[in-house]
C-alpha cells in the first residue's frame, strides 16, 4: 500500500497510513510507536493427539467468536515515556470479555460511556432497558484502556491486550 | 450489542449501525471490523501527542445455521383417501447473512419411531413440499407453490408445508412420518442458489469464509449446514360394525307367555351400528332387506335409537315412507320389504340401532 496522500484513499487505509508516516525521520519526534494486531485461538491437535489451542491471526471469525487485541508499544526514542496511557476504543460488534486477574502489565480499566469515566467492569453500570441502573457488562464496554505504572525506557518493548467475543 | 453502546454511537457515527447491527444471529457476515489503539505519554514531563497504532481490520464470516421445527407438537389426523394433506413446520434462518434454503421431504421407514411415540405404518403419496408465500402460515393451493426458499433475512422464518395424499385402506390410528430438512443454499439471484459448502483451507482475514455452525437434526449431523425435524400424519378413521338380533314377541297361541317362532309370531328385528374407531362417521346408512324371506314387515314397528347400540326405546317413524315428511330424526323408512334409517353422524366410539318387527309367514 502507498501512502502518498490519495483522496480516494479509505480512512482504514489511511489510519494504516499514520502509522509507517509516524516510523519516518520527519515525524522522529515521537517517542512511542504503537502497533495493534488482533488474533483467535484454534484448536490444533498434536502428533501425539493432544489438542492445544495456536494464536493465529484473526480470520475466521463468526458470531460467538472470541479474539484478541494485542497492542505493543516500544520506545523508539532516547528518553523515558512516562504516564504512558494506551487507549482502545473497542469495536461496536464486540464484547468485552473481563479476564481473570490483571495484565501481564497493567490491569485495565473499562468505560462504558465513550471514555468519560473509567474503572473496574464490576463498579460500573449502565441504565437498563427498563431506564433503572443496572451492573455494566462486557457488552456495555466502550473502551478498555491501561495505565502504565513504570515509565517506558528508550527501547523498550511490551504489550497489553484483552480478549472480546463478536455478538 | 448493548443499549448503552448504541446510544453512544447513535450520537457520534449513525451510519456505523447499518454496517453492525448485530440481531439474535450476531453481527452480519461481511462486516469489517476495525480497531485503532492510541497512546499519550509524556517525555521529560512535557506531554506528547497522541500516537495512533495501526488499524486492524478483519472481516466477519459467514456462520450457516438453520433450525427446522415442526408445527403443532402432535399427530396430523387425516382419514383414508384425502387429498392434500398437510403438515407444517418453521424455518428460521439463524445465519448472520441471507440465505437460500432447499427443502427435501422424507418418508420415515416403515417401523421407525414416529415424533410422537408411534412407529411409522405406511407411506403417503403425491409427498410435495411447498412455501408459505403470503405469511398466512395456512397452506394455500395454487398460490403457495413455490418449492425453496429464496433469499431468507438473518433472522427470518418462513412456513414451509408438506402437503401429501392419504392413501386409501388404512386402519385407524397409523401413522405415516415425514422428515423437512432443509439445506443452506448461498444466496443472490433469483431462484435456488448452489448448496452452501464451508470454507476449506486456510482462512482469510479479508474474504467471507463459511461456517457452517449448524446442530444436528432429526436425520443430519452436528454441523453439516442443513437441519431437519419430523412430523407424522395419523389415520382417524370410523370402524363400523354392525350387528343385528331377533326377539320373539308373541304367537297365535301363547300371546306374550313364553312366545314360539311358528308362523304367525311376531318377531322383533334390532340392527346396531358401533363405531370404534377415532372418526366419527357420517351419512350411516343401515339397510336390511327381507325380501325373499319367509317374514312380512308390520307396519308402524320401524323405530330408531340414537341414544347408543340398545333395542329399546328411540323415535318411531311416522308413515314407514321415506319423503319429505319424515318426522323422525334418521329417515327410517320401509319400502317392498326394505328396511332403511340413515344416521347423519355416528361419533367415535358411539353406537345407534334401529329395530322393527316382522310376521312369520
């Protein structure tokens, strides 16, 4: 794909885009680059007979599925990154789906109401059909997002990532 | 999808919800679906500007599910040699795209376990399958004709109907099964598409694959992408039996004490009818014809019972003549040496008679 500007160009083309124009010289002034691939697991049996699930990336995928969003982030600068906040507005089609336990480097916190407020899926709720409060479920899930507790060191490399089902 | 969610994106990107609206079937094959992550930071105590990650994008798939469900719940009573017969059943299309469907109707072996806790007795005839075309959910000859289902919504159910004819010759309580399945067809054009078959091989991120992701049925498999359930029709037919006794009632010598058949003693005929079968029958029509036997009618004696299969009582026949006089209720009638009564309806399970008296000659 080329990134010369096209004003044909689609805005998924062009959001890809941003991204190869952030990695050049002329734009070198950030200091994070942010990469975000989505994947599924498949049942893949072994030689042996056992079964185990593989990471592939996310092709098949129908109603009932569940994926995974892995975002990696990586210092390509020469100074720290501090107060490193990533943010992820999560598809309409999909459902967020909490996991046991926190990250591998942050826990995430959830909004329900396009990034206003933010906390754990369990202290938040929505208004029901019925117009009373109800307790927010992971379809209610606007966007996910992860407070970074250490500051990123020129060079380094880690990810974040949560699982969501297609409704 | 929740309401929350919609009402957000209501608010910011309306035209988002025609490309994602996710119905009891889930979000529709063909969607695209695109995820943009960014990050803030700050360098040196100085905050940066956002940087936006890549956007993925995959495209949802297409997963195949079909539920058949017969109508009813029970047998379809039918009698022998009716014509047109029908039983019905849903279809719903519970894949997240618009689909064709080919319909097959079944005859079940004979001896297999019908739906409803018989086995199959026998096979109809004339077995043709054909689709609600006017959402009446009643079968329609001559205006339901068409034989598949072309372009059915995610989400949509149709009637379908199978329509055979009974044989004749069947005893009450038979049945006869019949197993709808209907086979996922791909969708577009007029007509009956291809059936559907499941994307072989390795996936693409960008390409509709199928799935088929269908249960199995009363005959097809767990994910075969067709579905089938079984309905049976049930022979409720009238079983007649007739039945006819003679009682002494007087002779020339002894009157009514202990009375003889020797000619000149009146005799009382009683003829009955019982049904035991499931069907009441209609339009009875008991005859005895005494002609050429050594009796003579007696005028007046001719009675009819509806009250069951007893020899007393019932409702005397005015004149013996049939006609457009009658007063009594089943068109008893005598005429040269034939004795007739016409019972319009003789329920299942009922049983009528009727009784007159004759001279020995």
């Amino acid at each position: 794909m080329t990134c010369f500007p096209n004003r044909y160009a689609l805005v998924a083309s062009a959001a890809a885009c941003l991204l190869l124009t952030g990695a050049r010289p002329a734009l070198a002034a950030d200091t994070l680059e942010l990469r975000n691939a989505v994947f599924q697991e498949v049942d893949v049996k072994a030689a042996d007979g056992t079964m185990h699930k593989d990471r592939v990336p996310a092709a098949k995928v129908v109603p009932g599925t569940e994926v995974i969003y892995v975002i990696t982030y990586r210092n390509v600068g020469k100074q720290p990154a501090s107060d490193v906040v990533i943010t992820n507005p999560i598809p309409e089609e999909l459902a967020y789906r909490p996991e046991q336990g926190p990250g591998p480097n942050a826990a995430p916190e959830v909004s329900v109401d396009s990034g206003k407020t933010w906390g754990a899926l369990a202290s938040l709720s929505v208004t029901g059909d019925d117009g009373k409060p109800r307790p927010a479920q992971g379809s209610d899930v606007t966007h996910v997002r992860w407070k970074l507790a250490k500051p990123v060191k020129a060079g380094e490399e880690g990810s974040v990532s949560y699982r969501a089902v297609l409704e | 999808m929740s309401a929350a969610k919609t009402r957000i994106l209501a608010f910011t990107a309306g035209l988002l919800l025609a490309a994602g609206q996710a119905g009891a079937t889930g979000t529709a094959a063909n969607t695209s679906i695109n995820n943009t992550a960014s990050v803030d930071y700050t360098v040196g105590g100085v905050n940066q500007p956002d940087v936006n990650s890549n956007t993925t994008t995959f495209v949802t798939d297409r997963r195949i599910l079909v539920t058949v469900a017969e109508v009813g719940g029970g047998y379809t009573d039918v009698a022998p040699g009716q014509t047109g017969q029908v039983l019905t059943f849903t279809l719903t299309n519970n894949t997240n795209a618009v689909m064709d469907f080919r319909l097959d109707a079944t005859q079940q072996a004979t001896n297999a376990a019908d739906p409803f806790g018989g086995t199959d007795d026998f096979d109809v005839t004339a077995l043709q399958v054909f689709v609600d075309s006017n959402g009446n959910n009643t079968y329609d000859a001559g205006t339901d004709t068409a034989a598949f289902i072309d372009e059915l919504a995610a989400d949509g159910t149709v009637t379908v109907f199978v329509v055979a004819n009974i044989p004749i010759g069947q005893a009450n309580g038979n049945s006869a099964g019949v197993t709808l399945t209907a086979i996922a067809a791909d969708s577009g054009g007029a007509g009956l598409g291809s059936d559907s078959t499941q994307t072989a091989g390795a996936e693409s991120p960008n390409v509709v694959d199928t799935v088929f992701g269908d249960i199995a049925g009363d005959t097809d498999a767990n994910r075969d992408g067709r579905h089938s359930d079984t309905d049976a029709y049930r022979i409720q037919t009238a079983t007649l039996s007739v039945t006819k006794t003679s009682t002494v009632i007087s002779d020339p010598f002894n009157n009514t004490t202990n009375p003889k058949r020797i000619p000149g003693a009146i005799v009382e005929y009683c003829v009955t009818v019982q049904n035991t079968g499931g069907a009441a029958a209609t339009a009875v029509v008991v005859t005895d014809v005494l002609t050429g036997q050594p009796v003579t009618y007696q005028a007046g004696s001719l009675f009819t019972v509806d009250t069951g299969a007893v020899c007393t009582g019932g409702d005397a026949e005015d004149d013996d003549a049939a006609g457009g006089d009658e007063t009594d209720p089943n068109g008893a009638a005598q005429a040269a040496g034939t004795v007739s009564a016409t019972f319009a309806t003789l329920p299942a399970a009922g049983g009528k008679s009727m009784r007159f008296r004759v001279q020995i000659n």
